[in-house]
C-alpha cells in the first residue's frame, strides 16, 4: 500500500476525501468501475485514515493506482 503525506502530493491524481465525498466508501469497494477510471491516478484521505486505508488497500489488490494521504 502506498502512502504519502499531504504535503508530498504533486498534483499529479486526484485526491478524494472519503469525509466529505458524496460516494459512500462502501459503493466504491462494490463498485469501484462506476466510479473510477482505472487509467487515473488517486489519492484518499479522511480524518482518521481507517476508511481511506481500507479503500486504497482493496483498491490497490484490484489494479487501481491508489495512494493514502496521511
């Protein structure tokens, strides 16, 4: 699992915060290919980090290029 700190992001994905994102974190586990696009890049965070580790864990075993801000 890959993880930075806010202050490394560069720009270069985009970042969704699982606290305020109108996508419950459980749909995009279920349903990650509605949401996504698996030729972008993201990065997750929220408050505590247990959602957004737990969404770029799974995400990550799925293929998808993901990064926890922490």
């Amino acid at each position: 699992m890959k993880r930075i700190r806010k202050e490394e992001y560069k720009g270069d994905g985009k970042i969704i915060n699982l606290d305020i994102e109108y996508i419950p974190y459980e749909k995009l586990l279920y349903y990650p290919e509605k949401y996504l696009d698996r030729h972008l890049k993201y990065y997750f965070t929220c408050s505590h980090g247990i959602k957004s580790r737990e969404v770029v864990t799974r995400l990550s075993d799925m293929g998808y290029d993901v990064t926890q801000i922490i």
